[in-house]
C-alpha cells in the first residue's frame, strides 16, 4: 500500500510539473489561442502585437499548433529556435504583411520564450 502512495505520489509531481511548465491554450479551431493569463506581464505587449498582427491571413491556431507540437502543421517541418526566426522573415516577406522588421523581431522574441517554456 505505501508503494503505492509513493508510486501516485510521484506521478502527480510529474503530471503536475509537466502541467505548469506549459503555456495554457484557450480556445479551439479558428478561436484558439494561447491563454493570455498564462503570458507575463513582460512578454504581453508582444504578445498584443502578436495576436493583432499574426492573425491577417490566418487564425492563430497554426502558430499555436507550431509552438506546441514543435513543428509547423502546414510543411510539417519543425519549429525550433532556427525555424522561429526563418518564419518570421518569411511572414515579414509576404506582400501585406503589414509588419516592420522591429514588430517581427519581437515576435520572435516572444514565440522563442514560449517555445523554452514548453520545453521544460
Ligand atoms: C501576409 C499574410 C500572412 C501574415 C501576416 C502571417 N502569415 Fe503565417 N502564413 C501565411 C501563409 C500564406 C502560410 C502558408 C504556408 C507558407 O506560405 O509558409 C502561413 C503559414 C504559417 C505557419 C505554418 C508554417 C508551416 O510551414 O507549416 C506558421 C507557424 C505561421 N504562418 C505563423 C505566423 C506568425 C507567427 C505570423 C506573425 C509574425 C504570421 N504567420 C503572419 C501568411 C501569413
């Protein structure tokens, strides 16, 4: 019996660590998002800038998609630090994006942090 106290035990730690390391998603299909309760006061005004300006050609739920699963859902190529700052260019680039190079820069900046987040 204590063996197996101490067996949920430490699978709660677990779940529970796992749990709290990742950034929370609200929402689902086109109304997904990450939780903005779950982004701190430091990264909100990217975050803002994010969630205005990312949203033009498509919802946010595939850069949400990219960040949790750790590969973009459209190639399937994976989303890691490298790849961040590649689709940031590449979504700088396209015709009316209607974003400056300093607006992706802390877009980058933000899904970076994230990224670390959900790798812990
Ligand atoms: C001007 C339109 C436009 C804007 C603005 C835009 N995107 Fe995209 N995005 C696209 C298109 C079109 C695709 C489809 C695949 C491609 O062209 O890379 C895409 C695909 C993606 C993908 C999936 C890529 C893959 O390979 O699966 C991610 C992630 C993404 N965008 C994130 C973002 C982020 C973050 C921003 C804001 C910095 C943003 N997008 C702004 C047009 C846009």
């Amino acid at each position: 019996m204590r063996k197996l106290i101490i067996l949920v035990t430490l699978f709660t730690l677990v779940i529970a660590s796992v749990a709290d390391a990742r950034i929370r998603v609200k929402g689902r299909g086109d109304r997904m998002n990450f939780d903005p309760d779950s982004i701190p006061a430091n990264y909100r005004a990217s975050f803002d800038l994010m969630s205005r300006k990312c949203v033009k050609c498509h919802t946010m739920e595939r850069t949400v998609i990219a960040v949790q699963t750790g590969r973009a859902p459209i190639t399937g190529q994976p989303f890691d630090r490298q790849a961040v700052k590649a689709y940031g260019i590449k979504m700088l680039r396209k015709p009316n994006s209607n974003m400056n190079k300093q607006e992706i820069r802390e877009v980058v900046i933000l899904l970076n942090y994230l990224l670390d987040e959900n790798a812990r």
